[in-house]
C-alpha cells in the first residue's frame, strides 16, 4: 500500500509544480489552490509513504515520478521544449525508480 500512496504522492507532486507555474507567483487564484491543495495531499502521502520505506527511497521515488510527469506535461502542451536526449534522461529516471522499487 505505501508504494500506492507513495506513486499517487509523485502525480500530486508534478500536478502541484505545473500549478505552480501557472499561478504567476500566485497571482492566479485556481493555479495557487490546485498548489496548495496538490502540495498538502502529496506531502501527506510521501510521509504516509515513509512510514514503511526508507526516506531517502521513498523521496527519491517521489521526485523521480513528479521530475518525469512535469517535464512530459511541459513538453506534450508546448511549454518546453522535444528533444531525443530529454526523452533519454527521462527514460533513465523512470528506470531508476523502478530499480529502486525492485531493489527494496
């Protein structure tokens, strides 16, 4: 169950980071809640996530998944940029979360 919540936790974290954002510095309303709600909801998990695993497991399975989902987000709405080596990295830090998830 905590590697669930601990995945869950990593969504939140890139549904948070691309609403932070889109807030201009928390001059947008909905951007700046969707942060603070995506923020509380995916700390709580990572500490949920905790309990069981190691943290610095646990913290870098969280960043893993938040890092790839933000930077795909960007790149499939046109806010960053496509490239063969960006897909490269991307495809290194999914593969080292799962090493960690295998090697737990």
């Amino acid at each position: 169950m905590s590697w669930l919540i601990l995945a869950l936790s990593g969504v939140l974290e890139a549904v948070w980071a691309t609403a932070l954002g889109k807030s201009e510095g928390f001059s947008r309303l909905t951007p700046s809640l969707i942060f603070a709600v995506a923020l509380a909801a995916s700390m709580g998990g990572l500490a949920y996530a905790m309990r069981d695993l190691p943290i610095g497991t646990a913290y870098a399975v969280w960043v893993g998944i938040g890092a790839v989902l933000t930077v795909l987000y960007a790149m499939l709405t046109g806010g960053e940029s496509v490239s063969v080596l960006k897909i490269v990295f991307l495809v290194l830090i999914v593969g080292s979360v799962v090493g960690l998830k295998a090697a737990h």
